[in-house]
C-alpha cells in the first residue's frame, strides 16, 4: 500500500518544482506538469525549443496550454484524504495539542475551563457538546497552568483590586474576604480602556514624534543647505579677496616695472650724454698732446690760440645718485599693510570661529525640576589613572580618590598633573549629564574642565578653578565657593556631603546642587563650552576623598547602587 500511494503521489507532482500539482496541464505527450513551471521551463529554453522535461520529445509550433480539470480535481481530493502536511504537527515554539498521541499536531485553540489546548480535530466537541459550548477558548497559549490557583488548583476567575492578581473563588474567601474584588472579565474592560488610553497618547506621542522627525529632516535639509550657501558665499568672499591681492600685486608690480623703466631711461640717457662727453673730452686731450709735442715755436703759438677754447672751464660737477632704497621703501610699505591685514584677521577669526560653534538649531531645554528628573541624564564616570597625581589614590573602580601621603607607583604620562593634587575622568561629557559626588576631608574641588588644561606644576594654569579651562566648586567645612579664571564668589547653601553636578554642554549650563532628600541649588553657570568637558578632583589635604556615585532608580525612588 506504501508503495502504491508513493507511485500516485509521483503521478501527481510535477517533476519541475517536485511538489503537488498547481493548476495541472497535459502536453501533448502525455505528462502532466504545474501550469506555470513548464510555462517559465519554455519561456527559459533559449533554444526555442518547446520539449517535455521528462521524455524529451519536441513541439512545433508551441503546445496551447490548457488547464486539466480532471487532473486537478483528483489532487484536490487526494489532498483531503492525505495525512497532515509537515507544517501541521507542532514545533517547538508552537503549542501542542494535548489530546494528541505519538507526533502532536499545532493546536488550534486554548480552553481556559479545562486547562488545556486542541488541535481542530480535538476541538469539536468544544463546538458541538452542550456543557462544553459555554467554555472560554482563546488563542494557544502555552502558559494556562498560570491561571490556575497554586493554592486550591481551581480556575482564577476573580480579580482582587486590593491586592492587584488574580485569584480563585477560594482565595475570595480565605484571605481577600473583605477586598474588592470583579470578575476578571470586568477588570479586563477596565484595563482594556485604560490600554486604549494608553495606546491613544502613545499613538499621539508617535504622531508628535513623526511629526518631530519630519521638522528634524527639514532642519537637517535646512542646515545643509545653510551651510552649502555659507561656504559658497564664503568661498567667493575669500576668492574676491584673493582677486583683489592678485589685482593689486599685478598693478603694483607693473608700476614698479614702468617706474624703473622710467628711471632706467633716465639714468641711460644721461649716460649717453656723458659718453659723448668724456670722447669729446678724450679727443681735445689727444689735440692737446700732440700740440705741447710741437717743436715749432711759432706754430705751437698759432695753434695754441685756435685751441684757447679747450682752456675754457667745463661742469666738472659729480652727479648726484638716490640711495638705492626707493623700491625696498615700497616693499616696507606693503609689508606694513600686510602685518595690519594679518592683525586684523588674528584679532577677528576668533570671533568668526565662536560665531560658527553658536550655531545650535534646537532649543535647549529647560534644566529640571525634580531629582528624578536629573537622574534621566546620570552618567557612571570613572578617574583616568594616566591623569592623577601621584598623591592620590584611586579605588571602587576608579570613582573614588584619596589624598594619600604615600607617593604612588604610577608611570610616567604627558596627562599627569605633575604639581596640584588632582584628577580627572576618562569620559569626555557633551550633551546633558548629571552625576552625585560623595565627598569629605578639608578641602575639596568638584570642578570640570577642558582635556587642555596644563598638567606641569604648580601655577595657575594647572589649579583647577584658577585658570580660564576650568571651573569648580570648593567645599569645605566653612562653607562652598566657586571658582573659575583664580577668581572666586561665596555660595550659600546647606552643608551635606553630597554634591550634584549638571552640565548641559551646548546651552553652556552648568550648575552645582547641595543633594539630600531635597536639592538646593548653590550655583549655577552660563557661558559658552568650545570643548568636551571632564569631571575632575582636587584635593587639599591627606585624607580628603571624593566619589562618583552610582545612581539607580527603582519604581520612581532614587538610591545608591
């Protein structure tokens, strides 16, 4: 029997895709194929050649193909008759039937009264059965143990409000006997009201959010096009600027080429002149020569008197040359100009520079209120030990640090605050970051500052505080001030040992908070931060500590962790 159903289930597959018939057509040798496979077998033959797949014989001009109801109507039926394709049995991630023996098929439905799931097979008693009519089916579950009671294994139709769960008609009258209590058919319309609520301000979240996003888009197609514009134009204004430098060393250079051709004339011609001159005078010399070599006494004196003209005296005067610095004056000149222009553009690229860095598109948003809202941008910082001081000790992974009199083994780093009793973090903070410091001792300084502050000595550069990168808070028994640039202003506030420290980085916000159950706040700042900032320590005296501490928080309560 085995053998015959495998031969009827060859008859009826298509040797193409090797699966059941689809709208079978007869070709006219007799084989029978799925309508569209041996359509794209013919449409794909390059040859052109219309052939059977299985006994190779060819067809001219191209069979009609035509649809094999008989054929078609006999898979259908074979189909039926047919045990449950593989896609029927249960997988490991579906739900099983629990009626099934051997390989159990997917079920179909869960019933919530038995505690237990069927396939469509099993499931029509549930469909025809009168007592088994009124039970609660839903969708396979694989979890239905977990409504029934643990305590007294019955059914958990009731809901307790009091205590929030389910619970079974036992438990109604064992320990919730005087709470509120509904069926849990009535508590899921309650909360299937409050879930559409839900769902309706989280769908209008997301349309504000879409609607967030497309004015985000426009904003980056805005800043491109911004900053596309701005480099064109600034482009053209430097290009312009470049012309006209190009423009005025051409001309300068083509009146310093025409004057010195002038001049050149100049001097040549009176050159020439006295050329001309000295052979005149070379010339009277020679007359003059030959005539002192005349031994004819009578002849000298006729022709000394001829020659009395030459005795006449000429303009022996030296000309007068200009020092030859007319042209390095001009090259002094222009380079004087070029020292303003290089001035000029030192004192204002500045300015040009932070006009860049202040373009900020989105608003910045307020500081918060509460707490809780300050702990949404708590950040786990941790000291890098390439930056501190050999007098101070780190531990708790790196977020506490002790002034210690022992000299640490560290070696050597260019990040190393060689001088000041200090640290600072390994993160750079950007963006808005809030973290809680845990300090005692004499003195300490909870500050941030830029990774270029000086790290050699002891002067101002490297204190923490006392410098323009930087800015801190110092707490000490007596009170806190704040420092930044060596200047310093007192601040009032409770003294706990606990400070919070938040940082809007491009709004240019910094403020510091005394922390307890409540926060106060001692000081805040408003500037601009042209670089990515770190947390840092100093330490005054052995025996001061200062720690990150590590914030969670849990059903709406802040603790330590």
């Amino acid at each position: 029997m085995a053998q015959k159903g495998a031969q009827l289930n060859r008859e009826i597959s298509c040797s193409i895709c090797l699966d059941l018939l689809k709208d079978p057509v007869t070709i006219p040798c007799g084989h029978n194929y799925c309508m569209n496979c041996i359509k794209t077998h013919w449409d794909q033959d390059e040859r052109r050649m219309h052939s059977c797949p299985q006994c190779r014989q060819t067809f001219t001009p191209r069979p009609a193909l035509v649809k094999n109801t008989i054929m078609a109507h006999l898979v259908e039926e074979i189909k039926k008759t047919a045990a449950p394709a593989d896609h029927c049995y249960a997988r490991p991630e579906d739900v099983p039937c629990d009626v099934c023996t051997g390989r159990k098929l997917k079920a179909f439905k869960s019933c919530l009264f038995c505690v237990a799931s069927y396939c469509e097979k099993h499931l029509q008693h549930h469909y025809n059965a009168a007592p088994l009519k009124k039970h609660k089916l839903v969708e396979p579950c694989k979890k239905l143990q977990e409504n029934i009671c643990s305590s007294h294994n019955e059914l958990m139709k009731i809901f307790c409000r009091t205590d929030q769960q389910r619970i079974c008609s036992h438990c109604k009258l064992d320990g919730h006997k005087y709470h509120e209590t509904v069926p849990v058919e009535a508590e899921r319309t309650k909360k299937q009201k409050e879930l559409e609520m839900s769902r309706q301000k989280l769908q209008q979240r997301l349309c504000d959010r879409e609607k967030d996003v497309t004015i985000l888009q426009q904003e980056v197609e805005s800043i491109n096009q911004s900053a596309d514009k701005a480099v064109e134009e600034n482009e053209k204004i430097f290009a312009e600027l470049i012309c006209l430098m190009q423009n005025r060393s051409s001309d300068l250079k083509q009146r310093i080429r025409s004057q010195q051709e002038t001049e050149v004339g100049r001097v040549k011609e009176l050159q020439e002149k006295l050329e001309q001159e000295i052979a005149e005078l070379r010339r009277n010399d020679a007359e003059l020569e030959q005539l002192s070599c005349t031994e004819d006494h009578n002849q000298f004196l006729h022709s000394y008197s001829s020659l009395s003209a030459l005795n006449e005296s000429t303009d022996s005067s030296s000309i007068e040359i200009r020092p030859l610095r007319y042209f390095e004056d001009l090259t002094a000149a222009v380079k004087k100009v070029s020292d303003k222009l290089q001035d000029v553009l030192k004192e204002k690229w500045t300015n040009i520079s932070l006009t860049i860095t202040e373009v900020d598109v989105l608003l910045s948003q307020p500081v918060p209120k509460t707490r809780g809202g300050f702990l949404r941008y708590s950040r786990e910082i941790r000291m890098d030990l390439n930056t501190a001081n050999t007098s101070v000790l780190l531990c708790e992974g790196g977020r506490k640090a002790t002034a210690v009199k022992e000299q640490q083994s560290y070696s050597s780093h260019p990040d190393r605050f060689s001088g000041w009793c200090q640290v600072l973090s390994r993160e750079s903070l950007t963006g808005r970051c809030y973290w809680e410091v845990e300090w005692s001792g004499k003195q300490v300084y909870i500050a941030v500052a830029y990774k270029s502050t000086s790290r050699s000595g002891l002067s101002n550069e490297c204190g923490l505080g006392f410098n323009r990168t930087s800015w801190a808070l110092c707490c000490d028994q007596n009170g806190f001030k704040f420092m930044h640039n060596n200047s310093h202003k007192a601040v009032s506030g409770p003294q706990f040992g606990r400070v919070g420290v938040y940082l809007d980085h491009s709004a240019g916000i910094l403020c510091f908070f005394s922390v307890s159950e409540t926060m106060t706040l001692l000081h805040r700042v408003q500037t601009t931060f042209t670089q990515p900032l770190h947390a840092g320590f100093r330490l005054s005296d052995y025996g001061d500590t200062a720690e990150f501490r590590k914030l969670k928080i849990e059903r709406g309560h802040v603790r330590d962790s």
